[in-house]
C-alpha cells in the first residue's frame, strides 16, 4: 500500500449510511478543523514560544503556492516531453 494514493477496495474510508446530508457535511467540517488544528499545532511548534503564528502561516501558505507550481511545471514538461500538446 505503500505510495498508494487509492486504497485498494474495502479499505476505504466510509460514513455510515444512515448520516442525513447536514450530518455529513458536519463530519466534513469537523475534519476540516481537525486539520486546521493540526497545521496550526505544528506551526506553533516550530514559531516557537512567542512566536509569530501567523508569519509562520504565510511562510507556510508560500512554500505551498511554490511547490503546487513546481509541481505542474514538472507535469507539463513531461507531457511535453511525451509529445502531449493542449491535452491531446
């Protein structure tokens, strides 16, 4: 399973079936915070005591920004390369 970014069938993640459509979109926004709490958490730990937080978050969000665009730069050099042209 490693690298895998699909789990195989039966491992994925699933919500009971009875949940109504508010009740998903809770468990959806309840994640959401759960990771906001996460990244803010870490971004604490390395600002420091004192530190600034929300610096950290924009120096964050930056390196984010950099590495999306790298990252399509890389896929659209390769699509180049492999002779892919405006999605064709």
């Amino acid at each position: 399973m490693t690298n895998q970014l699909i789990p195989p069938p039966g491992m994925e993640p699933s919500l009971p079936e009875h949940l109504t459509p508010d009740q998903r979109l809770a468990v959806w926004v309840d994640l959401l915070e759960t990771g906001e709490a996460l990244l803010l958490a870490g971004l604490r730990l390395k600002a420091g005591p004192g530190g600034d937080i929300r610096e950290a978050y924009r120096r964050w969000w930056a390196q984010q920004g950099e590495d999306h665009d790298r990252a399509l730069r890389r896929m659209a050099e390769n699509l180049y390369r492999r002779g892919l042209f405006h999605g064709r």
